[in-house]
C-alpha cells in the first residue's frame, strides 16, 4: 500500500470533542469518521485492525467448536414478544414499522434470533450440545455515546450462544469459552485483562463474568481484593459491612434540626459522624410511580442495580410530592404512611445510637436503636462497596476499587430464552425438556479502541503486531534522489514477496511530517531510507515503541524486518 493513495487525513492537532486518547489518535490518524453521536465510518487502517481482531475470535470461537452463522440486523417485533423482552426494554432499543405496518426492531443483542434458528433442529438430546457465533453489526440507541468507540450506538460484535442438556455441561463449556476469551486478549496484545464477577442486566441469567482493561478512563467500577483473587464489577458486588453496636443504647430523643436537609448538614448539625447516620433514600418505580423508602448508613450509596434485581422493575430518584405523606429532609423508619414500600440495607442491621429523620419537618432523632425501635425490619444487600471494604471472599477488608472498560462479557443464561420462546428436546427417557444457554461476547470496535487506549504515547498509537493495520512501514527520505528511490522500491517489493504487510511512504515531504503520519498509523517495524544511511550502505531499522533499533545492509534489510515481525508474532502467540 502506497501511503500516498490511503483515504483519509491525518492531522496534528486534537479535536476539541476527543475526551480519551484512543479517540483522538483514530480522528488524528485518519481511522474513522463521525456521521452522528455514536454512529462513525472507518477508514481502511481502522479496517484492518478490527478485521485481524475478528479473525482472532474466530480461530478462538472455532476451537471450542463454535460454528459460525449470521443472523438479521433487522427483527420483527414478535420474536422479541415471544422473550417477553419487547415491552421490557426501552428506549435504547430501535423500533419501527415496515411498509406493511408490520412492528419491526433493530437488533441490539441476538439471543432470540439464536433461539429461533435452533430450535426446530434441537429437538433430541443426540444433537446437543453445540454453538454458534456471528459477528454481526448491531445498534443499541445508547443515552450517552461518549470516547470514541468506547461507547457507541452502532457497533460490530461477536455474540454467540451455546445449548446444553444439563447445567454441568453448561458449566464446563462456560469454563472452555472463558479461556477461549483469556487467549483473544492475550493475541490482540491485552494479557492484563482481567475476569470480574457482573450482574447480567437485561440478558438474564444467574451467572455471569465481564472482562476488564484497567484504566482511569474507564466507565466501570471495578472491586478488587489485593489480598486474594476477588474481582467483582460494583454493580454485582457484595456489600459487607462489620456491625457497629454500642454497649449501651441511648434514649431516643426528638431533636430540632431547622433548615438541614442533606446528610451532611444533619450530621454537621448534631455533630455526628456520617456512619452514625440512617439515610433514607427515596426511588419511584417506572411503572407506576409508586414510592420506595431505603434506609442504608450514611456514608453508603445505593447500589440501584442491586435495588432493582431485588424489586424486578426498574426504578427512578423520586419525586417527594405533599400528596405523598413524606417529608423531604426528614424520613425516617418510625411514623411512616402506610402503604410504602420500605427496604433497609444490610449496614444497619443491629446499629444503635443512629440519628434519622423524624418524618416531621425540621425535626429529626437521635439515638435510633434499630433492633429496639424497628423490630420488623427484613435486611438485604443495597449498598455500593466501598474502598477499604470487606472481601466477601477472604473476609480481609482488602477491597480497591479501580476503573476498567469492558471489552467482553460471557453469562450463563439458563433456560430464560428456550423456555420463554418454547424450545424443547426430548430427552433419552422420552421427556420434554428446555435446554440451557449459554451467551459470549465481544465488541470488535471497542476491543480495537482499548489496544489504542493501552498503548499509545503521546504521539499516536503503538499497535501490537497481530493487529496492527500493516507490519512494517517504510519511510522514503528524499525520494527525489534516485538511489533512494531504488533502495525504497526494491524494499518494498521484497517485503512483499517475503508475505509481510507494507505500507509505504514515498511522499516527496519534510522528515517531520512523514514521521508523524507514521506514529499515528502506529506500524510497529519501521524502515528509514535516506541519503546520509545509504551512503554507508545501509538502512535504519527501528520499533515503533523503541524497543530496538538496527543499521542493516540494504540487501539484508529486508529479511531482517521480515525475522523481526515475525519474533513479534511468536511472542505475542507465546504469551496465549
């Protein structure tokens, strides 16, 4: 590839809308443009890229015997009520009628279209179990597209499904497809992700794990226990809290708290610490605006994610009204109205000497004995951890809570799917039964995004060779001057012949501008051809992230970049 053909700008300055690095190095380097919020074209180098990253998961999903299928970006709206998950999904999922009027979608996830294409076919035991895989374009009308690739609303992803006869099987595939992922990460040049413990959201199911590149950019929360191997997403982490019960109870006593309304205003007030506080928090569900009164210590947050698993509907902060008979500011668990749905976090579970709101305006208690004064109260787990929290593996209070993207997921669905959408096999004593699911995937653009986010310096990407969008990339210095010329073509032509991805720049302009083209296509081998070398017979060989550099004979030149590239494979191919 002559650089001098490639579609697309490359330019120094960084847009003003790029909040991550990744982000700007691909605007910078002419790998994608924007068409709308969340929705981009790429350019050639970006294609590339993500074309190695798809043929990595699919040699990977090829050898746990995964079978590729494709199925429709475009649904009808009656596959998805047969799930039950039309009505229950909102607006990130796009919707329309078609010509005919018929309600159609656009495909955000594929479990149902799995479902539906196996389904006749899985009806004996014999045929299980099995999976197949697409990688597939998608679109999810994501609220806040944000980073680039990062978080987007048109995508490509892997997804696939698997279906099994029993949960044991299950379990072992699962097993086999979590090392498959370990090994993607570890071929695109990412062995530093790590597996955490995830809630699975709206795909169902009971087990489930994310996969994590640790970085301050990342809009994850992730909690990890430096004293064993717990890692858990915040979302599915369990919260444990050492219960806090003074030897003596105060007397509980009304106090006047005129114009404190916040938790840190009321503890300021009765100078009390935070985690001698009941909060109230107060939510209404989507549904019906019903209202819901969690009590949790002070200095925690809720967990909605944990709330919402809990109540099986989804929730919004509430709207305090008078009609309501709650007094904003000063809720507490005595003197409520009747009626309420009222939850209490696991952090109060046996405190004492609390303070909490009186439900009177401008009043509040103290000495809050919950054991004596809310006897009924049922505890569960609402909180977020916390940093410094207890492991609820090792029991150490070891917790550190990091940031990471998530560049995969992986569930155990069970049999939400086949059941809700009637998918039954008869089993070797002639009964019906639903088989169990399993669901694996991977988003091909943000897993490209998060190499580039990885590694990078300040001067453009530094792709690891088993993605980057060429192997070596020969520069022409003065390519006016004939045997430069000669030495940068006949170069070029070896490489070629030798199976090596070339790009070259033969551009008649200065040193810096082709350098800098060069760092923002990231090519990790770099060949420099130049008057001054070539009068010694020679030509510079150097690293992308400078981790070697070589003067070699112009007539060996090329076997030595072809032996380097490949050394950077077998590495690469040795850490999987």
């Amino acid at each position: 590839m002559k650089l001098e053909k490639l579609v697309g700008e490359r330019f120094k300055e960084r847009p003003s809308d790029c909040v991550v690095d990744s982000h700007a190095f691909m605007v910078r380097g002419g790998y994608l443009k924007s068409v709308a919020n969340g929705i981009f074209s790429s350019y050639m180098p970006l294609r590339r890229v993500t074309r190695k990253i798809e043929q990595i998961i699919r040699e990977e999903m090829d050898a746990v015997d995964g079978q590729e299928v494709q199925f429709p970006v475009v649904m009808p709206a009656s596959l998805w009520r047969e799930s039950g998950r039309y009505d229950s999904i909102g607006k990130e999922m796009a919707r329309f009628s078609d010509r005919s009027g018929s309600p159609m979608l656009l495909g955000m996830t594929h479990e149902e279209a799995a479902v539906h294409l196996v389904r006749e076919y899985g009806q004996s035991y014999l045929r299980y179990p099995f999976m197949i895989y697409q990688i597939q374009t998608k679109f999810r009308d994501e609220a806040r597209p944000r980073a680039g690739l990062i978080r987007v609303r048109e995508f490509t992803m892997k997804d696939a499904y698997s279906f099994h006869t029993s949960q044991q099987d299950l379990e072992e595939y699962y097993a086999r497809c979590h090392r498959a992922y370990e090994r993607v990460y570890e071929r695109v040049g990412l062995p530093e992700v790590i597996s955490v413990a995830s809630d699975s959201g709206m795909m169902g199911g009971s087990i489930s794990h994310e996969f994590m590149l640790l970085t301050p950019i990342g809009e994850d929360s992730i909690a990890i226990c430096t004293e064993c191997d717990y890692r858990a997403n915040m979302e599915a982490a369990e919260s444990i809290i050492e219960p806090r019960r003074d030897e003596v109870s105060e007397e509980l006593v009304l106090a006047h708290t005129p114009n404190a309304h916040t938790i840190e205003e009321i503890c300021s007030f009765l100078n009390t610490d935070e985690k001698r506080a009941c909060k109230a928090v107060v939510y209404q569900k989507n549904a019906d605006d019903s209202y819901i009164v969690l009590f949790i210590r002070g200095d925690l947050e809720v967990n909605e994610t944990k709330l919402t698993n809990f109540l099986g509907c989804d929730v919004h902060p509430a709207v305090i009204t008078e009609e309501s008979g709650l007094c904003a500011g000063y809720i507490g668990p005595m003197g409520l109205p009747e009626g309420l749905c009222v939850l209490y976090d696991r952090s109060i579970q046996g405190a004492n000497n609390l303070c909490c709101g009186a439900n009177q305006d401008q009043h509040h208690y103290t000495g809050l004995d919950m054991q004596r004064d809310v006897p009924d109260a049922e505890y569960h787990d609402f909180a977020k951890i916390i940093e410094g929290g207890i492991c609820p593996k090792c029991g150490k209070p070891a917790i550190e809570v990091s940031r990471g993207i998530e560049v995969g997921n992986i569930f155990q669905l069970g049999t939400k799917y086949t059941k809700s959408m009637n998918m039954t096999y008869t089993d070797e004593n002639g009964e019906l039964q639903y088989p169990i699911m399993g669901c694996y995937g991977i988003g091909v653009g943000r897993l490209a995004a998060s190499v580039c986010e990885a590694y990078h310096d300040q001067y453009g990407p530094i792709w690891p060779i088993s993605v980057a969008p060429w192997q070596v990339h020969i520069c022409a210095m003065r390519v006016d001057e004939e045997d430069v010329r000669a030495c940068a073509d006949k170069l070029y032509a070896d490489l070629q012949s030798l199976g090596i991805e070339v790009i070259y720049d033969d551009r008649k302009v200065s040193a810096g501008a082709m350098f800098s083209d060069a760092d923002l296509l990231g090519v990790p081998v770099r060949i420099i051809v130049s008057p001054r070398n070539l009068k010694e017979g020679i030509v510079e060989i150097v690293a992308r992230d400078k981790s070697f550099s070589y003067k070699e004979k112009t007539d060996e030149a090329a076997q030595k970049a072809a032996e380097l590239v490949r050394s950077l494979l077998e590495k690469i191919n040795a850490e999987s």
